[in-house]
C-alpha cells in the first residue's frame, strides 16, 4: 500500500558515506526484499555529472536524465527516500535534489509514514486471567469463567490506534478473541497446537500449527483466514512468528534437526493490504542454535530470547536486520 517505508541496513565507509548510500538507493534493494518492496525512482536512474555534493550539513544530489521519467505523484516519494536514507547519516541536515543540474520539482502533499504505536499498557496472563498492567498495578480485562475455562495462553494485541479485538490461543488449538461488555469471544482459527500469534498494521493475526505445511494462517476478525504461502517453511517446526513494524517482513523462529534458526522474509500483499506470500528466507543470527522468542524492536533490530546452544543460557540479543 505504499503505507511504510522500508530500510534496509548497510554498511558504507564513511569519507565517501553520502555517495554510496545514494548511489545503494537507486540501485534497488537486496534479493530477498526486493519482491515486496517498490521505489519511486524510474528504472535506470543514476547519479548525474554533479553526483553527490556536500557543504557543511548540506547535500545535494544530481540525478541522471532518467529522473525525468518520472510520475508527477512519485516526485514527492523521491525526496522522501533521498532525505530518509541520507539524513541517516549524522552529520547531514539538508538535502537538496536535482537532475541534471536542474531543480527536480515536487507536486503534490509527501506522504505520512508515522507508524503505529504499540499499545502503552503491557498485557498477560495472570494464571488464566488476562491482565493489563498500569498505574504502578494488574488491572483484570477478562477474568470470566468462560475464558478461563478456556485454557488462554500468548495474547496478541493489536496496536494502539486499531479497534480490533485482543486475541488468544485458547485450548492450544483455537485462536479467539477475547470477549467484551458487547461482543462476545469468537473462534477466529483452528489449527493444531498453534503459535503464539502476532498482530500487523493492518489488523491481521498470524499464526500457525507449530509443524508447518508451508503456509501460515493470517486471521481478521472482519474477513476469513488466508493461507500463507511458505513453501520453505514445508516440514519444519515454526517456534515464533513476528511481523515488522511497518508489516512489510515478518521474523520467523524455525527448528529443524534440533537446531533453531533465524530468518525474516518479506510479506507480499494484495492492493488491500492482504497477505497472500512470503518471500525467500534471509537467514540472521546463525550462532544463536538455540531461540525462544522473537520481537521487533524497531524497523531494524530484532530481540530474540536466545543461546548459542542448549547447554548455554539464554540471554537477549538484539539483532539487526541487514
């Protein structure tokens, strides 16, 4: 949906720093990304005879004829990639954008990529009760017979913004909403012996049985689920399922042979924002044998709950993506 922008982590030496993060943009992102990610530059465009030219906390790139090709409404997005990924850099405030020598005009308003937030409240369960915890105290959402009976474990919440329901893997085999004072809890997915399941920006739940068939399950409480498409994925054990922050990639924890493995894949979506596939596995992290659980810290770092093997204990490592 053109909804996030996706950065991609490298590393460039520093006195030519500028130029290469320009000219890695314009080449395009890495194999694994690239089929569920777009760019607003035309194909072809390079660095133009002025290149990339600093001044203090400014720059200023030229970019090759090729820009000129360019949509009037892909303008803007240009500008927010060129500042977005050069203003990464510390010391540059300023970046100014030609082709050919020529100011490159922008037309239209430039787009909101604020993401949402994480809820401020941490949720979990308290025995079988769900439980918020805030104001220095456990504040009860759901300690009813019915939800208890249930068997809850691994709650996901949506985030902040989002009016979708908290959800539940209940009886180790159902994903379930939990209830309100108005809607009752519904059963959203059956499967066996499920993941804990993981909420995207666009308010789908995945999950799936911990011994994959190659897809994982994504669930909205207003459509019915989809499979995934995970060939990869066929025969292995899925240990944990996160999707990025932007819902562009999702991190998954897999177990084969006794040994845990650490990849993320990027999430190919419908012009609705549905998932439909995953990508090829980049693999990260490959000392850590041993991981419990995974999260997105931020667009490019992943905690992981990990060891390097299973004599050793477990510890948080914060993993960057790229």
């Amino acid at each position: 949906d053109e909804g996030a922008l996706v950065p991609e982590l490298r590393w460039y030496p520093h006195p030519s720093a500028a130029t290469d993060v320009v000219e890695g943009l314009l080449e395009g992102p890495s194999g694994w990304l690239a089929t569920g990610v777009t760019t607003a530059f035309p194909r072809g465009t390079s660095l133009g005879p002025d290149g990339v030219r600093s001044e203090g906390s400014a720059v200023t790139v030229d970019l090759s004829a090729d820009a000129w090709g360019a949509k009037p409404e892909d303008v803007p997005m240009m500008r927010v990639q060129l500042h977005q990924s050069l203003l990464a850099l510390a010391d540059i405030a300023v970046v100014d954008v030609k082709v050919m020598g020529q100011e490159l005009e922008s037309t239209g308003p430039v787009q909101d990529f604020t993401l949402p937030q994480n809820v401020a409240a941490p949720y979990m369960l308290q025995g079988n009760a769900l439980v918020r915890w805030t104001n220095g105290e456990f504040e009860v959402v759901d300690d009813s017979e019915e939800f208890q009976l249930s068997v809850p474990r691994t709650p996901a919440v949506p985030y902040a913004t989002s009016s979708a329901p908290i959800v539940v893997v209940a009886a180790e085999n159902d994903l379930r909403t939990v209830g309100t004072e108005t809607v009752a809890a519904t059963t959203l997915f059956t499967g066996e012996d499920l993941v804990a399941p993981s909420y995207d920006r666009f308010d789908w739940v995945w999950t799936t049985p911990r011994v994959s068939d190659g897809t994982l399950a994504a669930v909205s409480s207003t459509d019915s689920a989809r499979a995934i498409s995970a060939t990869w994925l066929a025969g292995m054990t899925v240990k944990a399922i996160r999707v990025s922050p932007g819902g562009e990639r999702v991190a998954i924890v897999t177990s084969a042979d006794g040994v845990d493995s650490l990849n993320v894949a990027v999430v190919l979506r419908d012009i609705s924002g549905a998932p439909y596939s995953l990508g090829d596995p980049f693999s990260i992290a490959p000392t850590l044998n041993v991981v419990s659980d995974v999260t997105w810290v931020d667009q490019t770092t992943i905690g992981a709950l990990a060891a390097p093997s299973a004599s050793a204990s477990a510890l948080l490592y914060l993993i960057s993506v790229g």
